[in-house]
C-alpha cells in the first residue's frame, strides 16, 4: 500500500452528477480520467480536484488579498489529501486581445527582446550604414588626427529636418551668448527676432567655437567639444572651414554620414505592446481600419443621384449633395452620369476632398449671393462621423464602409523603424518572429556563428533559454506557427499546447497539472510527442491529470480512473480504478472499445447526395496555396490533414464568411478566394462551433431549443 503522502485521496465527492466517490491518484504518474461525455469527469478533475485545491491556495493570502479575489466555494465533498499548488490547462483560455502573439505567451518573445538590446548592431534607416558611438576622448583624439592644422567650427546640432520659424530658439540662444548659428548649411550671425520660413525642413546647429586644432594645447578643444555635446545631446557636427565638409560624432548611436541618433536600446525599445518601441502609425498592431472605397462605391454603373456613395443614399435637397454637383459640373458631368463615366480628378475631389473652397450657386441654395464653402470630401465625413457619434448604431453604420489594411509605415512589423533597424545576421526582430518554429530553430543553432566575438558572450545565456523554450513548442507539435502569430487565431487545442509548452518551459516542480482533452484537433502524427511532452511534465516531478477520451493517451497513462457507466444520472460513479494492463480485464463500455469487443462499423452503404455541388476555386488565406475545391451537397463530408495544414482557414476563415455574407450580410470578411460556384443551391448556413452558448444563468437546455415555448 502506497504512502498517503505519496497519492491524492478525494472522499465523498458529490459535486454536480457524482455520487459520493472515492478516488485514489498515485502522486507524479500521468493520470487519465475518462468515460462517456457528461459521465462525470470534469466534475471531477475540474469541481471538486481544481477546485479545492484554488481554495486552499486563495486561502493562503492575507484578509486583505482575498478581499480582491472573492470567496472562492468548498466543493461538495467529505475530505481531500495530498493536493499540491494546481494549475489548470483548460480549452477555453484563448486569449481574444490582438496584442497577444503565440510569443509573448510562451515568453519567447521577451528573450528575444532582450537578445536585440543587448547584442543586436544598430543600422540607420536612412542610409543603411553602421551605427557608430564614441567616448568624449575617442571624439577628441578622432578630431586631433582628422583635422590636425585646419581650421575648424565646432557645431551642436538642435534641428535636425523640421519644420517651424524657430524664433524663440535663435533667442534663447542669443541669450546664452552665442553669436553665429548653422542654417540649412550657411553660417549665420544671430540677430533679434530672427526666424526662418516655417513651411519649409529646416537643419540648424549652433556655433559653439571657431578654432585651429593644434597638437600642444587642446584644453580650449576639450572645453568646446563638452560644450557642443551638452547642448547637441550627446551629438556634435565638426565643420572644416576650408573644405566645407561637415562630420557628425555622437556619445550616442550615430549614422556617420546622416547624423540620425538612436537612444541606447533597450527590451522595451523592441516591444510592440510600448510607447517606446511601437510603430506611432499603428500603435504597435500592425493594421490600421481605412475605409474601403469599393464598400463606399461598391457599384460604378449607378449615379450619385440613385444612390451610387452608399453613405450618402439617394440625392437630398442638402449640401453635401449641392458641393457634389457643382463639383461635377466644374468637369461637365451632371449627379446622373454613371460613376464609370466620371473623371478620376473628379471622383478623387468627390472622396477626398477639394483644394480650393467650392462656389454654390445662389439658384441652388437661394439666396442673394453665392456660397464659398470648404469640402472636405466623403471620406473625411464618414471619419467624423465615426469619432463624433460614440453610439452604437453610428458605429456600427460606419463599420461597415471600413476595412483593416496593413499599417503603410512599419508594412505590419508593428515596430518603430529604429526598433526594425537593429540586425542579427541580416534580420530585424520582426523577420525573426515572423519565421515559423522549425525555421527559428534552425536560424538559433547558427546565428552565433555570424556574432562578434563580445556579442556571443553576452548572447550565450539568452539564447540557450530561448532555444528550450523553442525544443518545447517542437515537441507539443507546433512547429508551424509563427512568433507573431495572434493568439485569437489559435484553435482551442493549440492555444493549450502553447500552455503546455509554456509549463514545461517554466520548469515548476511539485504541482498538480489538470488539462482538459489536450489531444482535441491534434493529427494522429502529433499525438505521440503531446504525450511525450506530458510525460516530461511529470518526470520532472509533477502529477498530471488528463480528461481525455482518446485511445493513445489511455495506453499511455500509468493510472486511469474510468467513470460511467452511462452520463447524467446514469454516471457519477467511478467504475474502475487502476493501471491500463488491469483495465483491459474489465468489462466496462470504456474497455469494450480497447479491447475491440465494441467498435465504430463502418457504413455498408454511403449516401449519393443530392448531384449538386458547391465549387471554391483560388482559395489562398494565411497557408492555403491558391486551392480549388469541390463540396459535394447532401452528403457528409469531413475536412482532415495534419495540424496546421490549413483546414480551418479553408472552412471558417473562407467558407462560412462567404456564405454569411451571402444569406444574412454578415459583416465577417472572408480570406481572399478567387470565385464561388453553387451557392444558389443553399438555402441558408448555420454554423456550429465549441463557443458556450449562453453566459446567462437564466439559460438552460429546455429555453435554448425552445421546448419550454411548448410546455408553457
């Protein structure tokens, strides 16, 4: 008999359909709880086992913490030993914010982050050239070798390509006693109320000293020098009198030939989820919401007067209508002329707006004079609309004409172009994210050897983490993905390998892992290697409970707990308890079907259909390669491959969108598809997926089916 601090005991279980169970869990094996659907088994791992173990863990915490966390229910049952810490890997936990990637969850990301401050090597965005930084001594000794016997200005930029009069700088800086300033290349004495043209980039350095650089005495060369690095933050500008020629030196990073800085990097510098590092355009998601001018206009053989701008409608006596007219007539087109017909310039001031103020015609207004008014052009009217009108209806009215399009600054890399312009081997952290698991394993084992020699050092540990981190999300089957892979487009049973994967990763010993049917949308092929992992989680010293129906992983399992024998009230009782070899001897529903005795027939006879089809051709969403299907109608047809392979976006990113758009307008956009054939011969579509159905406790089975109408 096994020690009681060596298995978990559950006494008395009533919660839900169970009927005071008792149940013994040996501590450190790879349990399997299995059974019909509805028999119990959740009940049990996650009510009562999870459950209480949360409890006692909130329990933990002072007065003062629990306030924060709610009273957590004591599940229904006698007495519970042996539990430690639990964790939970449920299905449901997907995470819905856009912000989340298959890296920040498994923490790869961050490693990664800190691999680029710390040993990545700047570029400039502007010229490609290496960022270069000195120390105040190199500078001086650079200055003393460069430009020995000439005569030198000693500059500190202030301006670097802006915009602006910049009066009350040249002020202040008369003020500080600086007679000359730099402006656009010309040196300039600095006068009261000076200023430049504001409409116009301007570069601007002010005169620090004017000086010959001798080898004897470079005291005043030193003072100067720490001078213009002060007042250019860290950046000064030597200009050789006779030549002209101007070179930048910076304490910071420098681009050698431009004179752009960067800030010392930093991880935050490389997080898109920062003000510091994400793209300004985007705010750091990549894709930004423009409106869509095909959904504005989605018919060009119609006229504005009939109601071709959408948005607009049919022609009102308004404004907006009379500014479009006087629009068209400036290009001899009338509000009845096909859209087609009309000149692209006039469309462009139509949409977009118009440069100069538009006449109105006293006729049309009636007046006494005519009417000189701004038009900013339909798009600008439906951006203000969709700011200013903060209701629902408004909002969703405008969603409508919208579309989400990759961000034109950072092309959906979601980083400032600093952030993009560090490398290691070649590639920014964007590339290296958007490379797939099995790609990024490969780039890790060489990328030390294209590293300078104090770069490895500093590399050495960081990448070794990321490298474990990476074997795990292998090992669970996901060497598909990507980093910057959204967690909200993860399936139910990836988003739990990612768990995994991060659990395994995180190297917790002593703790009681629960996981819900991990081995749901999994091929066959990446079974093993799920259970592989499961077994590693519990060889470093932890208990594993699996709910799972699936054959593989009950073999597998070093104790399995069978509860039935039917489900509801049928179920509830544990009908056997003990390793798989003793199982097979048992005569439980459970065990029918691992011996063989009970099997799934396959059918005699299969059924015709109804002769019609459904044709998608040029299918090409995330991974699909320009597919042409066909889908038989009237029979049952299932979609399979391997994990990964592309069967959802082919069914629910394609598919299902078209069809919705089709019957009930949905907004859903499909993935790109060439044409579809067919869909006439559909009525309607329905859509049946895990998502719960009701999150009101008013909801139950008999009100969702709409028998209760009946019995009332």
């Amino acid at each position: 008999m096994q020690r009681e601090d060596e298995q978990i005991n559950v006494w008395g279980a009533r919660v839900h359909n169970l009927k005071n169970v008792d149940v013994v869990i040996p501590r450190n094996s790879l349990t399997v709880i299995t059974g019909l659907s509805g028999s119990g088994k959740s009940s049990l791992a996650f009510d009562t086992i999870f459950a209480e173990g949360q409890r006692r863990y909130i329990e933990t915490f002072s007065a003062y913490a629990r306030n924060f966390l709610g009273n957590m229910e004591r599940p229904d049952v006698d007495k519970i030993t042996g539990l430690s810490p639990v964790i939970s890997i449920e299905q449901k936990t997907t995470n819905k914010n856009p912000r989340s990637t298959v890296g920040t969850t498994t923490e790869i990301y961050d490693y990664l982050r800190l691999l680029y401050a710390r040993a990545g090597t700047a570029y400039s965005y502007a010229t490609g050239e290496k960022m270069v930084k000195y120390t105040e001594e190199k500078v001086i000794q650079m200055i003393q070798q460069d430009y020995a016997g000439k005569h030198i200005y000693i500059l500190a930029p202030l301006v670097r390509q802006r915009k602006g009069h910049y009066r009350e700088l040249f002020e202040s800086m008369r003020r500080k006693g600086y007679l000359y300033v730099r402006v656009d290349g010309e040196i300039k004495e600095i006068t009261q109320g000076m200023k430049v043209d504001r409409y116009k980039n301007h570069n601007i350095e002010v005169v620090i000293d004017k000086t010959a650089v001798q080898n004897k005495d470079n005291t005043r060369l030193v003072k100067s020098i720490q001078t213009a690095m002060k007042q250019g933050d860290g950046v000064i500008t030597i200009l050789d009198k006779d030549s002209g020629n101007a070179k930048n030196f910076s304490k910071r990073l420098m681009d050698p030939v431009s004179g752009i800085a960067y800030n010392d990097p930093a991880p935050n510098m490389f997080s898109f989820n920062s003000p510091e590092g994400a793209c300004p355009h985007c705010k750091g998601l990549g894709i930004i919401s423009e409106i869509d001018i095909k959904k504005v206009i989605p018919d060009d053989s119609t006229n504005i007067h009939d109601g071709a701008i959408v948005p607009l409608g049919k022609y009102k006596n308004q404004m907006i209508f009379w500014e479009i007219e006087t629009i068209l007539e400036k290009y001899d087109c009338k509000l009845k002329t096909p859209v087609k017909d009309i000149p692209h310039d006039a469309l462009d001031e139509i949409l977009y707006g118009s440069l100069e103020k538009v006449k109105v015609p006293k006729e049309k207004i009636h007046t006494n004079s005519d009417y000189f008014a701004e038009f900013n052009g339909v798009v600008k009217y439906l951006q203000d609309t969709m700011e200013n009108d903060d209701s629902t209806i408004g909002q969703k009215w405008a969603d409508q004409f919208m579309a989400d399009v990759e961000c034109p600054e950072c092309h959906g890399q979601r980083l400032k172009k600093e952030s993009l312009s560090y490398k290691i081997w070649d590639k920014n952290i964007a590339e290296v994210s958007n490379m797939d698991i099995l790609e990024l394993k490969d780039w890790l084992e060489h990328v030390e050897e294209h590293m300078e020699p104090q770069q490895k050092k500093i590399a050495v540990e960081i990448l070794k983490e990321i490298r474990t981190r990476v074997n795990f999300l292998l090992e669970v089957g996901l060497e598909y993905l990507s980093l910057n892979r959204q967690s909200a487009s993860l399936s139910g049973g990836e988003s739990q390998r990612i768990r995994l994967a991060t659990q395994i990763g995180s190297q917790l010993v002593n703790v009681l892992y629960i996981l819900d049917e991990p081995s749901i949308g999994l091929h066959q092929r990446d079974n093993e290697r799920l259970i592989n992992s499961l077994k590693e989680l519990r060889d470093l010293g932890n208990t594993v409970i699996v709910v799972e129906h699936d054959e593989d992983m009950m073999r597998a399992a070093d104790w399995i707990i069978d509860v039935g024998p039917k489900a509801g009230r049928k179920g509830g009782e544990i009908v056997f308890q003990g390793t798989p070899a003793e199982m097979l001897k048992q005569d439980t529903i459970t065990a029918d079907y691992l011996n063989g005795k009970r099997k799934i027939e396959i059918p005699a006879h299969r059924r015709k259909g109804n002769g019609k089809s459904i044709s998608l051709y040029g299918a090409r969403g995330n991974n699909l390669k320009n597919v042409n299907v066909d889908f038989p109608l009237g029979e049952l047809i299932v979609v399979t491959g391997v994990s990964g392979s592309g069967k959802s976006t082919l069914i629910n990113e394609t598919l299902q969108p078209i069809l919705s758009q089709h019957f009930y307008r949905s907004l859903k956009k499909p993935m790109p598809y060439e044409h579809i054939e067919g869909i006439d011969n559909l009525d309607k579509v329905v859509n049946v997926d895990q998502s719960p159905i009701g999150r009101t406790p008013r909801s139950n089975p008999a009100t969702y089916t709409g028998v209760f109408s009946d019995i009332r």
